[in-house]
C-alpha cells in the first residue's frame, strides 16, 4: 500500500540557504505499508539547490511505489522512497535503521551548530554553543568582502577554542577571491573550506597554493562516488540524501571518502522530523563526524507530535532511533 502526502510548515528567521531567505519549508510524505508494518519517508526539494519540483518528486515517487526505475526518478524522490523502505525494514526486523546501514553504528551522534549572519549575530550564538559543549561549528561565508569575513573567522577562532570550525562558501568565490580569503585566514586552525569557488575545476589548484582543507557538497552531485579516487585535495565530503540522491548513494561515497583519507559527515537540507530522523540513522552509520543536522532549529513546528531533541551538542541516536 502506498500513501503521499503533502506538508508545508513555517521557518522562524527565516534562514537563508543559498543567501535567499525560506520562510515556508514544503515537502512530501510518502507512506509504504507491507505485512501490516509501514514505513515513511520525505522528498522536500530545496529551492535554489534541487533541480527538480516539488510535483516533479511526487511523480518520480508514485512511479517508484508502481515498480519505476530509481535511475529515472529524481534525487529527493530516490531519497524518500529508500527512507521510507528502511523504516519498513526496521519496523519488521525489530532493528533500528541505523543497524540496517552499518554494523557499527554509533550510539551518540555529536552535532554541529549553525551560524551565519554579522558578527553581532554569530558571536554571541557561537559563545553560547561553546558553552553549551558543541565539539564542532559551521560558518556560512561567501557574502560579504573576504577580508572582512576572514577578520570574524578569526573572531570566531579565537571565541571558540579548541571547538572545530567549519566554514562554508557555497561556490561564491572566484578563484581570486578564495585566494585573498585563504590567505587572510592563514594560521587559522579550520577543519575544512566547503565549496569556495564557482569553478570547481580549481579547487585542486587553490588547496595546492594555500593549504586550506577542501570539503565537497555541490561537487558530488557532478561526479560519481568512484571519482573522488582523483580528488586527493578533499578532505570531506558533506553528505546530503535530499540533493545527492539518496541513503545508498551517500554511502557510496562515504566509502570512497574513507579511501582517499577523507571524513564524511551527513548533512540536512531543512528537512522535517521525518527526513531529519533518516538523516540520524546516516550519521550514526558512519562513525563520530559531528553531523550537520541544525537546520531543523528552524523548523517553529514539525510533521512530528513531538519535536526531535536537536537542540544540544549530541543525540542519543540509540534511543531515539529504537
């Protein structure tokens, strides 16, 4: 039995992914049911990042639930529908869905915190992630002067301690640009630079030239997970189901990332409780890569009765998951 359902919940801010604000999240739940167990899942293309439409997503998903091909659906369809298979799994094996994707899954799954904005903004939230016992932190760049965003880099550095720190440009930056950036920031302890330039082409040159950890997200959706075999520049890639097509996919390459010497870390694209929950099971599967799961703080409600536990450092995924 196969069920769709359509959602459309508010954001409170609202963020901006891709410096445009998103003040409504909208989506879709699919239902599957066998042998009187059900399992669900969610197809919420990003504007701005998906190619496809929210209706495109719907036909892919009844296509799929019909017998489809997933090499012809779109990437949040192929996302939803193997979520929503999981939890079927899970739900008639009596095993939680992370133990269906690794045989070590973690426990606890440590989370990243969020921050983008002026500095007025991001210190203060910052100062209080640190206190708050966040093992990892990650800045939105790319919308301001270089110089000017190095300076609150090196702020925030200097706030942070010991806590790693991420910094994220979504392709905003000539090669020019990332350089000037790079530089300014020099002595700066960063666990990676994510997507800095609009030419990708580059990035091996830029890492070359300045040093800086390179961390994928754009890029995969370009490549298979066999090429990263040539990118012994990245130091991460950002795993993203919604965007690069699905759970398997994203383990795919989470596989090759091992080979070459680079973490994977699953990421969110605001998903809602439902994706949010899958998106768990993912990160408890690959390992203790703190997992870029804030997004759903800006969620004001959710699909969910009661909202997910994602306000703090760390997750008990076990519990949750269970």
């Amino acid at each position: 039995m196969f069920g769709l359902y359509r959602y459309r919940l508010p954001l409170a801010g609202p963020p901006t992914p891709g410096g445009k604000p998103l003040p409504v999240r909208e989506g879709l739940l699919i239902r599957l049911e066998e042998g009187g167990a059900c399992g669900w899942g969610e197809a919420a293309p990003l504007p701005g990042f998906s190619r496809e439409t929210l209706e495109e997503a719907a036909h892919d998903l009844r296509a799929l639930a019909a017998g489809g091909d997933p090499a012809h659906a779109s990437p949040s369809a192929r996302f939803a529908f193997e979520l929503a298979r999981l939890d079927l799994e899970a739900t008639s094996s009596g095993k939680p869905p992370q133990a269906l994707l690794s045989p070590h899954p973690a426990s606890e799954v440590r989370l990243c915190g969020l921050l983008e904005g002026p500095p007025e903004a991001v210190l203060p939230e910052a100062e209080g992630m640190r206190e708050a016992g966040y093992v990892a932190v990650k800045l939105k760049v790319g919308r301001a002067a270089p110089e000017e965003e190095a300076a609150l880099v090196g702020e925030l550095s200097a706030l942070l301690g010991g806590i790693r720190l991420r910094l994220d440009a979504n392709r905003a930056w000539s090669f020019g640009e990332a350089l000037r950036f790079c530089r300014a920031v020099r002595g700066v302890p960063i666990e990676y630079l994510e997507e800095p330039l609009y030419e990708p082409a580059e990035l091996p040159r830029l890492a070359e030239e300045t040093g800086i950890p390179i961390a994928l997200d754009e890029t995969l959706r370009e490549i298979e997970p066999e090429d990263l075999a040539r990118c012994r520049h990245v130091r991460a890639v950002v795993l993203k189901p919604t965007l690069l097509g699905g759970l398997s996919r994203s383990l795919a390459f989470a596989r090759e990332a091992r080979r070459i010497g680079a973490v994977a870390v699953a990421s969110s694209s605001y998903e809602s409780g439902v994706g949010t929950l899958g998106l768990l099971a993912l990160a408890a599967s690959l390992g203790d890569a703190p997992a870029g799961l804030d997004t759903y703080r800006a969620f004001e409600e959710d699909i969910l009765e009661s909202p997910l536990p994602l306000a703090g450092p760390r997750v008990d995924a076990a519990a949750l998951l269970s």
